[in-house]
C-alpha cells in the first residue's frame, strides 16, 4: 500500500515538471519565433533598425538559461502551494 502511494506521488512529481518544463521551452519558441518574425519584416524592408531589434531579442532568448531560477523552481514545485500552469 505504502508502495503504491510513493509511486503516485512520483507519477504526480513527474507530471507536473513536465507541465512546467514544457512550457517553459514552449515560451522560449514563441519568443525566438516572434525575433525571426522581426528579422524577416526587416530583410523585406530593408530596415536595420527593425533587423537589430529583432537580433538584439534573439540574442536576449538564447543567452538566458531557462534554468537560472532552478532553486526557486524547484521549492515552489516542492512546497505545498498551489501553482497554475
């Protein structure tokens, strides 16, 4: 029985950080999504400014780690707090 309720309580674990992981990552598409977006509109108007601005975003995305906050992530997923996703 007790078996049973620590599996559980594992499968639940792992679903929810898969819930978060997942839309963290997805985030991170969208907004490397919208920076090409950007650059592209750019390209076809031939606007540097628009171009930088989209490179300068692009750069923001990539250069930051998803995983910066790994120990507030994990005590908030660990606590007994109710978390939307």
């Amino acid at each position: 029985m007790q078996r049973e309720v620590l599996l559980t309580e594992i499968q639940r674990k792992y679903d929810l950080y898969e819930k978060v992981f997942e839309r963290i990552f997805d985030e991170r598409k969208i907004a490397i999504n919208k920076s090409f977006e950007v650059i592209d509109r750019g390209l076809e108007t031939n606007d540097r400014e628009l171009i930088s601005s989209g490179l300068q975003s692009l750069s923001r995305v990539v250069s930051s780690s998803p995983f910066a906050n790994l120990q507030q992530l994990s005590s908030a997923l660990e606590g007994n707090n109710i978390i939307e996703i």
